[in-house]
C-alpha cells in the first residue's frame, strides 16, 4: 500500500485539481432552465418533463457538486433510492421499498452482471466520465426484460462532440473514518468523422472496521483501476458506428481473505438511417466479471458471461414513434459449489408506441415477450399516460408488468455445511439428488419467474418562476417471490442436517408517496427537498394475524401475546419515512460555490426479535431513526482549476445508540465523519 500512503501525503499538501476548457460556460447558472433530455424511459430521447412515468435525472454538475467518487455515493442522495445491507455486508439500492434484486443496473442501456446475494456493488462504479444518470422508477420489464421488476438505473457516460478537444484531471483525498484516494484523467477528440472519449481512474481505501467485536472487517482494504474507452465514427449522414470498452480490475487485502475481481465489457452499436423516418440499430455486446478469492486457506471462484446481439428499428410515424427490436441473451457461469458451468439462453422480441394525443395527451404503450430453455416464458406489457391540464399542472399515470427470472444459485446450488447443520442446494440439484424421496417428489422441480404489476400516479406542477413540485403516488404487488425453506430435517444420508432449498411462497407489496420540490430562489441559490413515506407488507403475513396464528412476547420472559394487525410493522430494511433536502449556492463573481445536504431515515427493522415467527412487529428492536449531514465549498481559479473542500457526516453520526440491542453487527452501525479535498484541471 506504498501507493496509497505517497498519494494521501501528496493530497494534504496539495489538495485536488480540475481542468475544463470551458469552465465558466459551465457553471454560470446554478441551475440549468433547459429541459434535459433523457433515453433510458423509452429507449428513445425524450425530455424529461414530458414523459408519463416517475423519472430521475441526476446530472453531471450534480455529482460533481456532492463529492462523490462512486455510484453509491450519488445515489444514496435520491428520493425513493435506499442502500441497504445484509448479513454478509453486501450492499444494494432499494427502489419504492422493492428490494435491490429487483432493480437493474446499466451503462450506456446495457446491464452490468456479477451480483452478490442478488445485489450489484455499486462501489464497482467510478462516477468519472459520467455524463448523467438516469432513474426510472417502476416496473420496466416491457423494455428491458428480467431484473427491471423494480426499476431501472442508467449510467450514461459522456460523447465526443464534433469540434470538441479537451482533457481533465482530477485527484482526491478522504481522510479520517474512511481512507480513499482517487485519481482520475479522462481526454475527448472529435471531428466530422472521428470522436474519441478515453478516461482512467484509480482508487483505493482502507480497511476498517464498524465493529470490532466480531473479528471480521466491515471493509477490507482495496486497489482498483477502471479503463473506458468511447469511438465514434460517421461514415456519412446516414450510418455511424460506436464502440465502448470498459474494465474494471480490484485486488482486495486482507490477513485472511485476498480477493481478486475484475469486469469488462465491450459493444458494437451500428445505427443506419434509412430515411428521415425509418432508423435500425444493431448492437453485440458482451461482458464478463470474474472474481477469485481465499478465505482461511480455501479458494472459491464466480465466473460469470453474458452476451447478446440485438436489432432495433424505430419509425417516425405521422402521429406518433414506434419501436421494435429482436434479441437474445446468453447468459453463464461457473462457480464454486456448482457441479459444472451452467447457461441460461433467452430470447425475445419487444415493441413501444409513443404517441400524442391533441396538444395536451401522451399515451406510450409498450410491451415484450421473452422465451427461456429453462422456465416459463414472461409477457411484460406497460401503458403510460399523461395529460397537461394547463401551463402549470401535468398529470400522469402509468401501470406495468414486471418479472424477474430464478438465478444460477437458485436452480444449481449445492453447499454444504455439515459441520455447521445444514446444506443448501439449488431445486434441480435437490431433485436430482433427492427426487425419490416423498417431501422432494412432492416439490415443483421448476422455479417460476417473480413478477409483480406497478401503479404509479402522478402530478407535476410549477405554480411561479422556479418553483416545481412533483408528487407520486405508487403500489408494488409482486407475487411468486422465491425464498429458501427447510426441505427436511432427517435424510438419511444427513443425519442432523437440515436442507434447504427454495420455492416461489410469497406475496408481497409496497406502497407510498413521494414528493419532490425545487425551487430557484435566485440565479444564486437553489432549494431542493425530496421525501417518500412508505407501506409495505407480506401478504400470507398478514393472513396469518388475521386468522390469529401469530403470537409474541414484549420481553423474553414474559408470556405469549397474540398480534393484532395494528401492531404489524412490514418488511425487514424498510423505513416508514425517508427525506432529504439540499441547499446550492454559487456566487460568480468571486467563482465560489458551497452546498448543504442532509438525509434523513426513520427506524427500520433487521430481523425478528421477539419469536414472532420471522414476522416485524412494532414491539421489535429496531434501527433508530438517524440524519446525516453533509457540506461541500467548492473555489474556482483561472477558469481551469477548482479546490473543493467536504465533509461527510458532519456531526459523526455512527449509530451506537443501537448497541444496546445490536451487539457486533456491522448493519446496525455507520461510518463516522470524513473529510476530503479533491482539485480538478481541465485543459
């Protein structure tokens, strides 16, 4: 770690930089009035204000102003966006309540794999080279298929212009309860024929360690590196082509545990215009991520591939846009505690109207049909809908299937425990291990696809110059969720071995609703603020009180009580409320601009724990309600050079107010305050 300790004692004596030839065109509004134009709604560009479904655009500027050096850092900011953790500290994004298996992650329209326990790490994602982020809340299944059941985030990273010659460095420094360096340098080239995008970033952290107790570290200490690489080029004005390369490479550090991860993806898009109203794009895309690690002397790997060709044709139609597309997705992997590599093929077939309705109605419909070799085939259709009552009121409205397929662990599985009391195997292992025996032959050996049907309504209104409130009303039903169960407790060739395995059980649902208010006090300040309150419940849950089957104790030893409906809580890892609200300010004639933001999470429960039978009760012991506070002043030189200073979690709010009730558990407690200083040049 001799890098790390030279780079953090150059950044405290210099601070960070940033270069940009055009910095001050950049930066001379605090918020831009132009209506940004989005892709990942309707895979076609749209602006923003215009379309019928919740939709998030997080810009550039934005990202720049919090001091985020990953995805994560961003997106924690978001309203209705919640990181959440499990047991094994693996962390991912919960949409509207919907857990983070549910949404799907995409670069540039294309989805990253490599999940752990169903959640992609966003710590994966350099936020350099990003040119905006686009959020889409709700299923979207009908355009992009298994995973998008809750939603879907899109990484655009940025495009060579014609004309345009530029580079930018960038180098940052957090100290104190979190140790990162991060190191960015990215040049773009464009002509009438030519563009080129290239960006570097390296970054790197220390271990620590929330929790001391429990012998095992919060976060280990890390390497990683990340290539990007944009080509662009413009036979004519009828057909061009691009080319995206990414890799991400990572060694992990520890006494114990050494792992290595890297992730790569590379795609071929070709868009040929036939005439000025018929346009096929063709895409091949392919990506791997691979991870190797060793855990007290004992190797394990994850290997993972997915490929997939693709044609799409979009038609301008008098009244209208249609689009339609034909692909597949070869998608396998070759893991420990899998008998051999395995492969999922799917293929499917998609199509969207978008079309306006007099001056005042937009109405996009939407649907997609996929067909597996492994289970059922989904039909994922969506209707959208908004209505402009007069210059300063919109209404919208959408509702959309979602699905999300089994994954490799839950058919192929196969880990053992014995030792430890219990194995785990995937159902098509449990079965063909096991398939004589009664309880198993009595099992469906096919897993089914989640799905879920969402209802989201909405209302925009800017009643005076810059001010724009947005609210959303939303409901998740998801039913056939898979979830693991014991098989039997006495095979016998497991005496006292209990086996797991899984089936599609459970009935869930989230409601709720969310506000979002901006408003332009001057050219000088901007005000935002963002709030959801948020229901959610199991359904054979639910069931189960009213028919009086669920009973707990207020205290260990006191007696058994019967649970009224009343008392029920919901899911695990959901707040009732969560809320966040920011302050911008930017004064140009001395080139200064600083930001205040806090984020606020009311109490939210981990588990059971009071023998209610896995059900949250409102007499469990929760997470306690907690607000993060963070600052950010930000000084530009020369047009070509900017100082930022922050702070993250201003007044150390680290969660030991749940130790009385969470004894070494690291998803009880948060990282204490940390102090960074980044310095760009652009040239």
């Amino acid at each position: 770690m001799l890098l790390n300790k030279f780079l953090r004692m150059s950044c405290l004596f210099y601070g960070v930089m940033s270069f940009s030839q055009d910095f001050q065109k950049k930066t001379d509004s605090i918020h831009d009035d132009l209506d940004e134009v989005i892709v990942t709604a309707t895979r076609t560009k749209r602006q923003l204000s215009s379309l019928p479904m919740p939709v998030t655009l997080i810009s550039k500027k934005q990202i720049l102003q919090t001091g985020a050096t990953r995805l994560r850092d961003i997106i924690l900011e978001q309203t209705g966006l919640v990181m959440v953790s499990d047991f094994g500290n693996s962390e991912g994004v919960q949409m509207q309540g919907v857990d983070a298996d549910y949404t799907l992650i995409l670069v540039n329209g294309l989805p990253l794999i490599g999940r752990t326990s169903g959640n992609i790490d966003l710590n994966r994602l350099t936020i350099n080279n990003i040119k905006q982020i686009e959020i889409v809340k709700g299923p979207s299944s009908s355009l992009y298929g298994s995973e998008a059941l809750g939603g879907v985030i899109n990484i655009i990273t940025e495009e060579p212009e014609d004309g345009s010659t530029n580079g930018s460095v960038s180098y940052m420094s957090r100290i104190e309860a979190r140790d990162e360096l991060d190191l960015n340098a990215n040049v773009t080239y464009g002509n009438k024929k030519l563009g080129i995008d290239a960006g570097l970033n390296l970054n790197s952290g220390g271990a620590y360690d929330l929790s001391p107790g429990d012998n095992l570290y919060t976060a280990q200490a890390y390497q990683n590196g990340t290539g990007n690489l944009r080509l662009t080029y413009k036979f004519n004005d009828k057909l061009n082509t691009t080319i995206d390369g990414r890799y991400f490479a990572e060694k992990i550090f520890n006494d114990n545990n050494d792992a290595n991860r890297f992730d790569y993806g590379v795609s071929l898009r070709t868009l040929h215009k036939i005439n000025d109203s018929f346009t096929i794009s063709y895409l091949l895309y392919g990506t791997r991520f691979k991870t190797e690690s060793i855990f007290n002397g004992e190797s394990s790997s994850f290997d993972q591939t997915l490929y997939r060709p693709e044609v799409k044709t979009e038609f301008n139609l008098d009244k209208g846009t249609l689009i339609a597309g034909v692909g597949g997705n070869f998608d396998a992997l070759d893991r420990t505690f899998f008998e051999g590599k395995e492969q999922f093929n799917a293929y499917y077939v998609f199509g969207q109207y978008d079309t306006k309705i007099g001056d005042k109605i937009n109405v996009i419909a939407g649907l997609r049909f996929d067909a597996f070799n492994k289970f059922e085939s989904a039909f994922s259709p969506k209707l959208s809908a908004n209505y402009k009552i007069n210059d300063w009121i919109t209404t919208r409205a959408s509702i959309g299937f979602g699905y999300k397929v089994p994954d490799f662990r839950q058919l192929f599985f196969n880990f053992r425990n014995t030792a430890g009391g219990y194995i785990v195997l995937g159902t098509q292992v449990l079965h063909e291990l096991y398939g004589d025996r009664p309880e198993v032959a009595l099992l469906d050996k096919k897993l089914k696809p989640e799905s879920s049907i969402g209802y989201n309504l909405g209302f925009q209104l800017k009643p005076i110059s810059g001010l724009k409130l947005e609210i959303n009303l939303f409901r998740n039903d998801i039913k056939d969720l898979i979830n693991t169960f014991v098989v039997s407790r006495n095979f016998p060739d497991l005496p006292n071995t209990s086996v797991f395995s899984y089936e599609n059980r459970d009935r869930v649902f989230t409601q709720g609703v969310e506000l979002d208010i901006t408003y332009k006090i001057n050219n000088n300040i901007r005000f935002s603020a963002g709030y959801q309150y948020l229901d959610s419940g199991d359904k054979e849950e639910i069931d189960r009180i009213n028919n009086g089957e669920v009973f707990f104790r207020r205290t260990p030893t006191s007696p058994s009580e019967k649970l009224t409906l009343s008392d029920y809580f919901g899911l695990v890892n959901r707040s009732r409320h969560v809320a966040n609200a920011k302050l911008f300010y930017e004064n140009f004639n001395h080139n200064l601009s600083a930001n205040i933001r806090v984020l606020y999470r009311s109490k939210y429960a981990l588990f059971d724990t009071n023998n209610s039978g896995d059900v949250i009760d409102v007499f469990d012991d929760f997470i306690a309600s907690n607000a993060l506070v963070s600052v950010a002043v930000q000084k530009y030189f020369f047009n070509t050079m900017s100082l930022q200073l922050g702070v993250d979690n201003l007044f150390d709010s680290t969660g030991t107010e749940n130790l009385d009730n969470f004894q070494n558990l690291d998803a009880a407690l948060r990282l204490g305050r940390t102090f960074y200083t980044r310095i760009q040049f652009n040239i």
